[in-house]
C-alpha cells in the first residue's frame, strides 16, 4: 500500500499493540458461555494492523494486560469483568497470539480458557488489503447455573477467517471479515461488515470510532441462541431455532495511547444491539448489550 495509505510508524505500532490487548478482552472465542463479544463483534474492535507493514524484516514482541466490563453472556441483563494476559509475535506481517482469559460472573463464579491464532496477509493494492487468520477455538464447556439459563455446551474446533478491506483514504476504512468453523464441529459463519474512523487528536494519541452488523447462519445462531430439548428440560424455556440472518448492529469509540517508545494503553466503549432472530430467543434478557475496555502492553523489536 503506498506511504500515503499508512499510518506513522509511532501510531502503527500503537495500533498493532492496542490490538493485541483488545483481541483478549474482546474476542475470547472459547468461553464458558455466550458473551457479547462473540467474534463478530470484531468488525467494532481497532483493527488487527499484521498486514499494514509487510515487508518490515523484524520480529516485533508484545505482552500486555487488560480488563474489561460486559454482560456475562451474550443477551444477559447481568455484568461481569474480565482479566486477560496476553502475548503477540509479529515478522513481516504474519503473527502469532495466544491468551488466557480468567472471566467471573456477576454470580462470581470463576472461568479460565485459552486461544491460539495465526495471522497474515494475501493480498494489496493501493486500496485494498486482503488477509486470512485461523484461531484454535476450545469450545465452550457450561455449569449448573449456565445451563438453568439455556446455554449450550461447544465442541473445540478451528475457526478460519479472511478479511477484506477497502481504503477510501487513509483514516477512513470499510472492513469485511468471514469466519467458519474449519472443522465442522459447530459449523458457524459468520459474516460481519463495519466502516472504521479514526483521528490523531495530537502526537502519539489516535480516537477511533465504528459501526457495523453481523450477519450469521442459523447453526450459529442456534449455538449461541437456540433451544433444543436438553436445554429446554434444564431451563424450563420454550423450545426455540432461530434463522440465519442479522443478528446485531454495533460501534464503538475508543483512544489509544503511547506514552513512550514501549508502552501503549487502550480505552474503548462498545454498544452491541442484538436484532432479529438473537434479540427474540428466550434466552435473551436485554438486547442492550454495552462493554468497557481498558489496558495497557509493552513491546520490543528484535531486527
């Protein structure tokens, strides 16, 4: 992509750090129940920036930590925190990223998964960018308390992704992202689509603001939102299958900071709307579904 599509070296780096320490607190793929930030919601997150600086020949470190604050499942009415370490290798564009997410209820009780990830680009014009992803995806394993509510138990699998973006000019950006279930264990796609704003307010401090919608196949409507028989037994609600279509709208405002050469710090509010088939489920309490962010990670380059 020419000089002119690129962020600053300073904010790039910025950016490629926010994003690790927003890909845990927002995009936990295995968990133990639904959540609003299912991976979805990505198309509201800052952006994955692994593609913007390819040909860069260094290997670039990132170890952070964050918390956020959302609603214990996705369509719940309760909150619940989150507290994620995490840690990013990055070489020529293509990265690796693992996490481990410790979540509690508002019930507090206590959860902890993990996920794995490898990133990397395909493809770049001046105006488009093209990348793929794959994410180990270790289910999703429910209590007593999470099963009296309806939620399913999910099998661990692999979920594939490619995104696509498109440049109207440098801070302004049209991103579509497709992620399937590899393995066909729980035989998701998902399909979420977003326009990205942001704005250097001064040096070293960029707000960032999105929206976008989700698109979803009924099977993953089902795994986060249907009642089958065990789980109308379990919880006593209706049975119900919900279709394949829209299931939410969303956006976000956020800053993201860089104090120093190594250190970064990210803020962001997001708003999820569950629409459609999710919003009607019985397992569903409020379709409002906000979330808060913050963290902080340190990085180092070895060239």
């Amino acid at each position: 992509m020419k000089d002119c599509y690129r962020p600053g070296r300073p904010l790039l780096s910025a950016l490629l750090s926010a994003a690790l320490v927003a890909v845990v607190a927002l995009d936990p793929l295995p968990a133990t129940a639904q959540t609003a930030n299912t991976p979805s919601n990505r198309v509201t997150q800052i952006p994955d920036a692994e593609d913007d600086e390819p040909e860069l020949d260094e290997v670039r470190f990132t170890i952070g930590m964050q918390g956020s604050i959302s609603p214990t499942y996705s369509g719940s009415d309760e909150t619940g925190y989150a507290l994620a370490p995490a840690a990013r290798i990055v070489w020529r564009g293509y990265s690796i990223s693992t996490s481990s997410v410790a979540r509690a209820s508002s019930e507090a009780t206590t959860t902890r998964s993990s996920e794995t990830g490898l990133t990397g680009p395909l493809y770049r014009t001046n105006e488009f960018a093209f990348g793929f992803g794959a994410s180990i995806n270790r289910g999703r394993d429910v209590g007593e308390e999470d099963v009296a509510k309806g939620l399913k138990s999910l099998p661990a699998t692999v979920i594939g992704r490619l995104r696509m973006r498109y440049y109207f000019n440098p801070d302004f950006v049209f991103t579509a992202t497709l992620y399937g279930d590899l393995l066909g264990r729980q035989n998701s796609l998902e399909l979420p689509i977003g326009l990205r704003w942001r704005y250097p307010l001064r040096r070293k401090l960029l707000f960032h603001a999105d929206i976008g919608m989700t698109f979803v196949n009924a099977r993953g409507m089902s795994n986060n939102y249907g009642i089958g028989p065990e789980e109308q037994a379990a919880s006593g609600l209706p049975l119900y299958e919900p279709s394949a279509g829209l299931r939410e709208v969303a956006s976000s405002i956020g800053l993201v900071g860089e104090p120093s050469r190594h250190w970064v710090w990210v803020a962001r509010l997001s708003f999820v709307k569950l629409v459609g088939p999710a919003a009607a489920s019985p397992i569903v309490k409020q379709t409002f579904q906000p979330a808060l962010l913050v963290g902080f990670a340190y990085r180092f380059t070895l060239h």
